[in-house]
C-alpha cells in the first residue's frame, strides 16, 4: 500500500503518514494510529499485538 493509499483509505493526511515513516516525530497520537488502523483495516490490538512492541524490542 501506498502512502497515498493510506491517506485516501485512513483520512489521515499524508505529510503526517510521510512523517510517521520517516521518523519525523518522537511520538505519535494514538488517535492517529487508530485512524491508520482503520483504514488498514485493523484493530489496535492487532497493532500493538506486533513483536515490535514486545518489551525487549522496545529501546531504554
């Protein structure tokens, strides 16, 4: 999927999913996960149930 794809499917506006890949900001809202998520057609849970998050994967 594109970023464009994102945008147009999630609403959220492409400078911030083009910031959010290229590790723009230090954060992001949940609300804008949440809204990716949508449009990707999962859940939150799903999202955060990655390996990613696993503690030991997450930098001190």
């Amino acid at each position: 999927m594109t970023q464009y794809q994102l945008y147009m499917k999630s609403g959220v506006p492409k400078s911030t999913i083009g910031n959010i890949i290229n590790c723009s900001y230090d954060s992001v809202k949940l609300r804008i996960i949440h809204e990716m998520c949508q449009g990707l057609g999962i859940g939150l849970d799903a999202f955060f149930d990655s390996p990613l998050f696993q503690e030991e994967s997450l930098d001190p």
